[in-house]
C-alpha cells in the first residue's frame, strides 16, 4: 500500500527546489546546504573546461587552474566569488567576462503546447552529427570541439547534446549542449546549465532556438533540477530577449576567463564609436588583434584607416589603395570583365548588350532563357534571371537601365552559384550560393513568411541580408504557382528569388575544401587577368567537385565575412601588412 507523502520531507523537498542563491554562501562561513559537493569541481565541455568557482574554497588554487587552460581552448570559471580578489591574483592573464547569468527556476516552468514544425528535436548520435555541430560552431565562430569528444560524451550523464534535425535533409541546423550540476558535482542546489546554444545561419525555420532551449529544460525538470542557467553576452539582445520570453531572470553571477585569442575581442576595449558594416568590421577586428590601428574615414560609406610602423592604407571593406582604379574598372564594366576573361582563354556565357526589340527577341530565341542585366552595378540590384518572353525581357530591361545605361542579354545557365574568393592571386575562400526560399507552415501567407525569413536573415548578417519585396520577388513566386497572400502548405519550400545574392536574401555554404582544381586555376587565372589584389568570382557550375564552369561576373569588393570561418580576412590583412603574419595565428 502507497504511503502518503510525509508533511515534513514535502516541505523539505519545497524548500530545497524554491528559486535561491545558496550558491552565494562561502564554504568558510559553514553554510548547511554547502557541504558535501565535490571541490575543485571541473567539467570538461571539449571546447574547454568549465571551472565551477564557488566549489575552490582557494581562490588562488582558480586562478592557477584558469592559467593552465591548454591552447585552442576556452575556459570559463563560472559562480565566481569575489571576482574583483581573484582577479587581482592575475590581472594580466585573466579578465571578468562581459556576460550575463540568466536562470530559468524549473519549478515554474511550463512547456510549450506549439510543435516544431519542419524540423525535430533529439539526442546526438553519430560522429556525422558531431561534425555537423561543428559546422554550425565555425559559422558561428564559435571554439569546434573534436568529433569524436561529441561520439563518447554522447551518454553521459554530466553533458547532454541535443541537436534540430531538418526532416526533409535529414541535415543538423542547431544545437545545444546541457551540463548537470548534480551529476557533476553533487550540487546542495540542485541545478543545471546550458551552453553553446547555435542554429545554423542558413536555417530558414522560425523556433530552432527556442525549441533546443525548450527540450533541454524540460530534459532537466524531469531529472528533478531545480534551475537552468545560462550566460549571455550583455550586448545580445536578440537572445536575451528569447530567455526573458521563456522566463528566465537575470541574476548576479560573474565568470572569470583567460586573456587568449579567442576572447580577444572581449577584453581589447570596445571597437570604433562609429557603426559599419559586418564587411569592414571583420576586417577592422583582424587589423586590431595584431596590434594596427585604425582610423574610421567615413562610416556610411565603409571607409577606414589601417595604419603600421609608417605604413598606411586606405580601404572601403575589401576593396584597398592596393586595388588600382583600372583594375576596379575592369571589374566594374561586366562587359569588358567578359572580354578579358575571354582573352585569358577561360568560359564565359554569350552576351550582348541590350538594343532594338527584334534584336533582343533573336537573342533570346537563340538561348531560349537568358539573363538581363546592368552593365554596371553591384549586391544584385537590376538583374532579371531565367527570363522566357520578349515581354519578359523587354519588362526586365526596363528594370535594369534604373541601375545603369547599359543592359546586357547573357546566356543562361543552369547550376550552382558559387563564389571564389581570391586573395594576392591565391584562393582563399568558396561557397554555394543559395536564392532565398521559405518553408511552410500551413497557417501562414507566402507574404508573412517572405517578411519572417527576411527578418531572420537581417539577424543573421547584421542587417546586411534581407529578401526584398519587389516586383522580382512576386514575379519568382508567380512562377511557381503562387501568390503573395496564398498560406503555403506545411513543409513545402517556395524559392522566392531567382539571383542568389546574399543582399537579396540569399544563403552561403563553404565548399572551399571540395573544389576542383580547374576551378582554383581559373580563378586564379581570372585575377591575374584583371591583375587585380583581391576579388570574388561568381562562376556557375553542375558541381564544385567537377571541371565545368562558367564565369559571370567579377566583384572588386567582395563580401569576406560571408565566407567565415575561412581565413579571408586574415588573408587580406597580410596582403596589406606582410610584415604582421606572425601576429596572426590563421
């Protein structure tokens, strides 16, 4: 027969949940409930350990441990008691990490009755999962951990890894990695934490994150804990404003980390008062890590100073007094791009400028679809792709003589858009190049989801990527049978544009390590024909791991932090301060 619950081990077990900060309590004051956990409690998460700080009864004993952290990792000693004594026991070496500490008291928390849609939730279980996470790091500059550490830490029952699955790819979009207080260290408080929470940039799905934060919570609620806490960098307001909306709550904790370059960036002081864009401010970051100064000219337009041992050089983003003003042209005129391209015996699509009406049509029914496009321009603007009709084409010369006088007709091609980064005549960086698409969801119009994917890619840029709403947009969604305030049926994937232009909305996938040599030579060879320092080829091809290809256009001011986490800005800054190189550790 059930016994009924003892009143007084109830009221025990209520107590011993019941939101606190026991943890605030020094082992030298004899606290009861800080007694029997485990001293000089660390965990280590592969990316580098975490050093639970009110369990060394000897500040001194952390701050050595800190000190020994092993390079390429990131140590975080978190609960920090007296953070401004430990800190002074190095303050060469170890700095105050500028986050916050959020808690989530699980003894409040209530699922969510809405389901993911378009994507599950589950454990990790395979080293291509493992691998997958780390792709996800690196697009996040995030520290990657070894596959293999993901594979055996898979059922333990300290660190939990939770990974969103597509379920039409089958491919990883997010994840999140839980630690278990209690399992650690026998903690008297019962609680838990999340770290490294990450969603694929390129994923299109609303609610990845709130959904892996969702399922580990509710993975420790059911362990029994009493809390989750996290940290979050002060400035993260997207993300802040997602623990807040799940209830979590702001409380005072502190965490000490090592002066290494990795967290560089978080104790260097703060950048230039003036904002740029994400183009100018991976490189800016680069320049000041190995000690150059900058001077920003003009903010709105990209222009800054980079200044070393007499040394100075102007740039606008990638673009640098390096870069000739003939060589810009070349690049800037997509004709005579072609033209040179052609001299240097590489592949290039037919083309033709834009002219009288009988013209135009002849070229099209030669080609059968073609693509209409300014002579000059940049990020997209004006161009018209996969275009069938006279009227279409006659429509989408209209369109691209706002953008310039000149418009060429050029052959179109089927295949993937990829990028090629070339750096002083070396290829640095490549990437598929996506066209914006939504998914649906079953309950929301083709408009709401262009409007929300759109939002999610500004997030995601800096603002630098968003799927405008313009005649091209309803156009492409009209090809496919739909119309702007159609509600899309779940799970099906609409392209809503044609170009695959970050600036339009579009996505980048790194394939620097599967390209085909063919590729690399041409693009090479491309450069050295513009005799130009830095450029970004936009090839088409059937597959990067194949010969095939052709060149469309090339770009004088290509975007280096869409291709991160390949070393494009580090190369740049060697480019322009050989004599730094060994400033860098890319």
């Amino acid at each position: 027969m059930t016994q009924p619950p003892n009143p007084r081990s109830q009221h025990r077990l209520e107590r011993r949940n019941a939101p606190s900060l026991r943890n605030w309590y020094s082992r030298d004051q004899h606290h009861p409930d800080q007694t029997g956990y485990e001293e000089n409690a660390t965990v280590d998460c592969g990316w580098g350990r975490l050093l639970f700080a009110h369990t060394f009864p000897d500040l001194p004993e952390l701050a050595k441990a800190l000190r020994e952290e092993t390079q390429g990792r990131r140590d975080i000693a978190l609960y920090l008691r007296d953070p401004h004594v430990a800190l002074s026991l190095a303050p060469q070496e170890l700095f105050l990490d500028p986050s916050h500490t959020y808690r989530l008291w699980l003894e409040n928390y209530r699922p969510s009755r809405r389901r993911p849609r378009g994507f599950t939730v589950r454990r990790l279980r395979t080293v291509e999962d493992a691998e997958a996470i780390n792709r996800i790091y690196a697009a996040r500059n995030m520290v990657q951990v070894p596959p293999h550490f993901f594979h055996d830490k898979r059922n333990s029952r300290v660190l939990t890894y939770f990974v969103a699955v597509d379920q039409a790819t089958n491919s990883v979009i997010g994840s999140v990695t839980g630690v278990d207080h209690g399992r650690a260290f026998n903690d008297p408080e019962n609680g838990s934490s999340l770290w490294c929470l990450a969603v694929d940039p390129q994923a299109s799905f609303p609610g990845i994150g709130e959904n892996l934060v969702r399922t580990l919570a509710e993975h420790f609620q059911a362990r029994g804990r009493s809390f989750m806490d996290l940290s979050v960098m002060h400035d993260n307001v997207n993300a802040i404003a997602l623990y807040e909306k799940l209830g979590f709550q702001r409380v005072p904790v502190f965490a000490l980390k090592t002066k290494n370059s990795i967290n560089e960036k978080l104790y260097v002081g703060p950048p230039p008062d003036e904002t740029l864009n994400p183009y100018a401010m991976i490189i800016i970051n680069e320049a000041r890590r190995r000690g150059i100064g900058v001077d920003v000219v003009d903010a709105e337009g990209g222009y800054f100073a980079l200044s070393y041992g007499g040394r100075s050089i102007i740039c606008r983003e990638s673009l640098s007094e390096l870069t000739t003003a003939v060589a810009m042209s070349r690049c800037d005129d997509k004709a005579v791009t072609r033209r040179l391209m052609v001299k240097a015996g590489l592949r290039v699509p037919a083309q033709q400028a834009a002219g009288k009406p009988e013209d135009d049509a002849a070229f099209l029914e030669n080609h059968g679809s073609i693509v209409v496009k300014p002579a000059r321009g940049e990020q997209g603007k004006g161009i018209t792709v996969d275009v069938r009709t006279p009227e279409a084409v006659a429509k989408a010369v209209a369109e691209a003589r706002n953008h310039a006088e000149t418009v060429l007709l050029e052959q179109f091609f089927q295949g993937d858009d990829l990028r090629i980064i070339v750096i002083d005549y070396r290829v640095v960086a490549a990437a598929i190049r996506r066209p914006a698409e939504v998914t649906g969801t079953g309950e929301h119009t083709v408009r709401e989801l262009i409007e929300a994917q759109s939002r999610r890619r500004a997030a995601a840029t800096g603002g630098e990527s968003r799927i405008p709403m313009d005649a091209e947009t309803e156009r492409c969604v009209a090809a496919n049978g739909f119309s702007m305030t159609d509600v899309l049926p779940e799970g099906q994937v609409l392209p809503v544009r044609k170009t695959a232009n970050l600036h339009t909305g579009g996505t980048i996938h790194d394939v620097t390590d599967r390209l085909h040599r063919t590729l690399v030579d041409a693009a090479i060879a491309g450069a050295k024909a513009l005799d130009i320092p830095v450029v970004g080829f936009d090839f088409l091809v059937p597959s990067v791991t194949e010969p095939d290809y052709v060149i469309i256009e090339a770009n004088e001011r290509p975007g280096l932090a869409n291709h991160e986490p390949q070393p494009t800005a580090e190369r740049f800054v060697d480019l322009l301060f050989p004599n730094t190189k060994l400033l860098s550790n890319g």
